[in-house]
C-alpha cells in the first residue's frame, strides 16, 4: 500500500518585502485512503501538495512517498500540467509517447466515458466550462494509473454533477489502493469522499479524525471549533 510521511517539515515563501513561514516542524503520516486536508485559504493545504509531489522542496526535514513505481504520484492543480491548446485526446496522446505508456489513451478513454466527457474529448481545454477542465484533469491524472493521487481544490467554483464526479473518483481509486489526498474546504466532499481528515490552521495539524465519526454538519461544526485563523494564500 502507498504511503506518505512528512517529517519535521519546514517551508518558507520569500518575496522582496518579507518572508512567510508556512510550516515549521510540520509532521504527518498518510497511509493509503482518502487523506481531506482541511483549511481555510493560507492554512498549507496546496503548499503541503505540491512539497508532497515534489515541486516545491522543504527547507528542513524530509518527505518520503512510499510506492513501487517512479511515476507512481500524479497531481490536479488549477490548470497545471494540462496543455489548455490541445484537447485531452491530444494531452493523452502526449502523455502516452512522453511516458512509454501504450495503455495512457485508452485507460484516459474509459475514464472520459465514466465523468461523461466522451463527447469533449476533442475540445481544446481551454474552451471547456470549469467543470469539465475538472473532469478533463481528472481523467489525464487517472489515465497513468497513479498509485498516489494528489488533489487541490479539485470542486472550487464547479457545477454539483462534478462534484459528485470528483468524489466517486477519489473514493474509487482508495478503493484500489491508491492513496489519495483531498485539498479542499469543502464539507460536501469531505463527508462524500470520506477517509480520515487532517485539519491545518496556519501551518499546523490543529485536529485528525475519521471522517465516518460525524455527519456532514458535525464536521463543519468540528472544523469550526478547531480553527482559529483565517488567511489569504494556500
């Protein structure tokens, strides 16, 4: 099963003006399952991914992501790592011959026909509402079977059938036994996706809990409870 620890993490952002301490110590283990990040907007949710994933790197302590291939991890960010010209026939084909993998298009295909966005699979990206570029990152991340899937904000501003899509997606790849982690402030797919909740305040894991313990009201009362900032930033 694919794991994540995150061990004694520190990370900073430094701009001309200042620098802004995300995380200091920062301490946490994933194993497999849905993992849902809570926090408000600068809490370190997409920070904490992207140092998971590898594009930003800790200024002390280590991530260790367990799992037995090398392209294993795939992340959905906004619109990082989809070529918004092409269509995501085209971004599959890409993907395909970039990774030697002859099954990238056709597993991409499977899961286009299961978000019911078969009929845009020729579409450029960027003409796309934003719930189908949801859906459309969705299905080139899951086209390479990713052992860890990463997540961040994946149903900001997108219409309630991809919602329901997203959800289905995360608890289906769990289901195999891939570890996902779930980015959002969202109370509807945390409670939708289940697993266990992370809840980070200004850098820090202020409360964890399985989220089969509440109800999707319970939850947002617990979160409320926990929290003390709320930030600008991620």
């Amino acid at each position: 099963m694919p794991s994540i620890d995150v061990s004694d993490v520190s990370f900073s952002y430094r701009t001309l003006l200042r620098k802004k301490q995300v995380f200091d110590g920062f301490c946490l283990n994933i194993d497999g399952g849905v993992c849902c990040l809570l926090g408000h907007n600068g809490a370190g949710k997409t920070t904490l991914l992207k140092l998971i994933y590898g594009v930003l790197k800790p200024s002390q302590g280590a991530i260790a992501v367990h799992m037995t291939r090398m392209d294993g991890m795939a992340l959905v960010t906004g619109p990082w790592g989809v070529e918004e010209r092409l269509s995501s026939r085209e971004n599959l084909r890409f993907r395909e011959k970039y990774l030697g993998n002859s099954d990238v298009v056709a597993q991409g295909e499977r899961w286009a026909r299961r978000m019911g966005i078969a009929s845009y699979m020729d579409t450029p990206c960027r003409e796309l509402s934003s719930g189908l570029f949801v859906r459309a990152a969705l299905v080139l991340a899951l086209s390479e079977s990713p052992e860890v899937l990463l997540l961040d904000e994946p149903t900001a501003a997108v219409d309630p059938e991809t919602r329901v899509v997203v959800a289905q997606a995360a608890a289906e790849m769990a289901d195999v036994g891939s570890a996902v982690v779930v980015a959002t402030h969202d109370f509807d797919l945390a409670h939708k996706v289940g697993g266990r909740a992370v809840v980070l305040d200004e850098g820090s894991l202020v409360d964890g809990f399985p989220l089969a313990e509440c109800s999707r009201d319970e939850l947002e009362s617990r979160y409320f409870a926990t929290v003390r900032h709320v930030g600008e930033g991620s």
